[in-house]
C-alpha cells in the first residue's frame, strides 16, 4: 500500500513565516496512554534522526492496560536524547506520587496492574523502579521554543488565559480547572499545543467552536480561529495515536495507511462487538494486528451501553481477548472513517446504507462465508442463541481474514 501524506486542517495557520531552527521537522505526539503497539507503529513512521525535534505530550500510563511496563521501558531507554523531549501529563504526576514516596521509595504493596508489572519487572531489574521514579520525577511541565518570531508554548492540558506562560499553575498545566475558558477564550498569537481533552470531549461541551468546518474529530485538530492544536485522539481505547510536524502541517497516526473494517449491527452490544474481537484475535495470531483497523457501532443505538452478558461469556468461553467496550452509534463520521463497512445482516445492510447518506463511497457490505454468501446473524438480544451468533460470526471473521490475506 503507498503512502499518503495527510495534513491537519488549517496546516498554514500552524507552519512558522520561516524555520531558523536548527531542526527539520518538530514532530508532537499526543497522548500515548500505554498503548505501547500504537508507540512503536507511529514510531517506524517518523524515521526520527537527530535533526528532528520530539515533543511527547504526557499521559504515558493507563491503570487499564499490560503494556505499562513496556511503554515505560521504552520511553526510559529514549528520555536522554537531546532531541526528545518528555512533558508530563496529569496521570503521570498521579502516579509518581502514587508509587513513591518524595525519596523515591517504591510502594510495592499497593494492589494495581502498574505495581504488579513493576515489581515482576524488577525481579530480573531490581533498579527498574529507581529508574522509572527518576523518568518521572524529572518530566517538565512545559517547553516552548520560538521559531520564525513566532512562540510555540506545549503542555499537557493549557494555560490559564491572561496569565504570562512564563508564570502558569502546574494546575493548569497538568489538569486544566477550567478546560471550556482556555479553549473559549483563549485568543492570543502564541500557538499552544496540548494534549489531555480529545477533540469529542471539546466539542461536546463547546460545539459552536467547531461550526463553519468539516473536521475528522478522531483526529488532531488545529482549533479554528484559534492558535490551539490538540493532540490527544484516545489511544488508549479505540482512537490512534497521533504525531503533527509544525513545519509543514504534515499528521501521522499509528494506523492511517492501514485497511480499516467496521462492523455494524443494531445496539453494538452482541453482535457487531464479538466480530471486532473475534477479528482482532485472529488478525494477532497472524501478526497483523499493526495492519488492521478494527471498530464497531450499532445503527440503533445512541451510544453508552456495554458489551452484553452473553457476548461477555462467549468470548471468555473460546478464550476471545477483550476489553472496555462502550456502545457508539453508527453514523457519517464514522462512514467516513473507515474504507470498509460491514453490516451483520440485510436489515442493518440498509440501515447502514441510510446513515450514511446513500453509501457515496460504494463500502458497505454484508457479512458473507468463505464461498461468498451472504450472512444474516440472528440478533441474539431476541433468540438468546448467543452460540449460534458466535459460530456465524466466527465463519464471517475467517472469510474476511482470508480475503485480507489474499490482497
């Protein structure tokens, strides 16, 4: 597959009038949220020399996820490189005090996946704690660089308005207070670009600073009318995790030259949320999960619901991995997300066709078997037949990967 550049909206109210910096890219990367696999795929992108500048903009945990200690040994074998740059985000200093005392000492008795990963890593690496308390106790809450007259100031979550970003609270900084005054009112010439709020959860407590535009929300966004570029796209469940160059406008995320699928059915409660995990379990065995994209949503849904008892056990039955899932409605914006739309049965074929406005891209289709016939998944919310669900679901997911393979 060839690669695409792709640009933030706005990409010339972000590059500087000229670049007399010694670098020739300044690559800023959203909040990683231990998701290590999004780390490393974003990473091999970016072809990082020493003539680029890196931003990491905090956020490297996540109570949630195995890939803690991954993420931090990574980030600990890169923070002494002069061209990387390690802020910290407001989970960070959650943790720092949350693991250590002001000393440094390890509280190893705490009951968390963070702590149990910590003290198994430093049975083979007994320093890895010191390690990881130096990492986070010496991350910054700020840095700012002046390219072309213009000053870039970067931080974890913004500034308070009005105030100098000399003198800025690390309450601000970390965990802004009052997050819907920074990006209403902010509205001076100095570009702030931050992380912490994804696009969604912005516009949904203030959609009037999104009108006038067409913009991807589930990917960074260079706030219109105001110097603010937001990074934080939520890898750590569903979203990517994304990389802007200040030079030239250019976006990465971990995943957009990937072929992407979503599954769709009515509630994304049972069915359509066992085909993504279904998927994702077969497309690991085949050490394709860096390659694939893999999402659901429901047509009848406005979103908020979990995954259904009986999906629960029969993922847990077949030894499917699975996690956190929230229910989202099916719509345009999630049309145009992907390059393929999947729809579990005839009803759903339709339904999907029509929030979608018409299928203008020619991509929805119906689940189909390995010889190519279409499937129809009982909903079993009304059969209770969750097994025979599965065993569909499970014969359309092979059909798939097989033809993914063949590509």
């Amino acid at each position: 597959m060839k690669n695409r550049k792709s640009f933030i909206n706005n990409a010339e109210e972000i590059i500087p009038p000229m670049n007399d910096s010694p670098y020739h890219r300044i690559f800023c990367i959203g909040d990683i949220h231990a998701a290590f696999d999004k780390l490393i795929s974003l990473w091999k992108k970016l072809n990082v020399t020493e003539n680029h500048l890196v931003i990491f903009l905090g956020d490297y945990l996540y109570g949630k996820s195995d890939k803690n200690i991954e993420t931090l040994q990574w980030l600990i074998e890169h923070k002494n490189q002069k061209n990387i740059i390690f802020l910290r985000g407001n989970v960070d200093d959650t943790y720092l005090h949350r693991l250590f005392d002001s000393r440094g000492n390890f509280f190893n008795r705490l009951n968390s996946r963070v702590v149990s990963g910590i003290k198994n890593a430093a049975i083979k690496k007994p320093s890895f704690p010191n390690k990881i308390f130096d990492f986070l106790n010496n991350l910054p809450l700020s840095y700012q660089i002046t390219i072309g007259g213009r000053k870039y100031f970067f931080c974890h979550a913004g500034i308070e308005v009005g105030i100098p970003l000399e003198t800025q609270k690390k309450t601000y900084l970390l965990n802004h207070p009052k997050i819907k005054s920074f990006y209403r009112d902010y509205s001076d010439d100095d570009f702030i670009v931050v992380g912490h709020k994804s696009p969604k959860k912005i516009f949904e407590k203030l959609p009037q600073l999104f009108t006038g535009e067409k913009l991807d929300l589930n990917k960074p966004i260079k706030v219109p009318n105001k110097n603010i570029l937001m990074l934080d796209t939520h890898a750590k469940e569903e979203g990517q995790l994304s990389c802007v160059d200040l030079l030239s406008g250019e976006m990465w995320q971990d995943c957009d030259d990937c072929d992407s699928i979503i599954f769709v059915c009515s509630g994304n409660s049972c069915r359509s949320p066992m085909a993504k995990y279904i998927m994702r379990h077969l497309l690991a065995e085949k050490g394709l999960s860096d390659k694939v994209v893999i999402d659901s949503a429901g047509c009848n849904t406005y979103g908020g619901g979990q995954l259904s008892n009986g999906a629960r056990k029969m993922l847990r039955k077949y030894h499917i991995p699975f996690g956190v899932h929230i229910s989202k409605p099916f719509n345009e914006q999630e049309y145009r997300k992907f390059k393929c739309v999947i729809a579990l049965d005839e009803d759903m074929l339709k339904l999907a066709k029509k929030k979608s406005g018409g299928d203008p891209d020619d991509k929805i289709r119906l689940f189909t078997d390995l010889d190519g016939h279409g499937l129809k998944v009982e909903d079993p919310f009304h059969t209770g037949d969750y097994e025979k669900a599965y065993a569909t679901i499970r014969l359309g997911c092979l059909a798939l990967l097989k033809n993914l393979l063949n590509k």
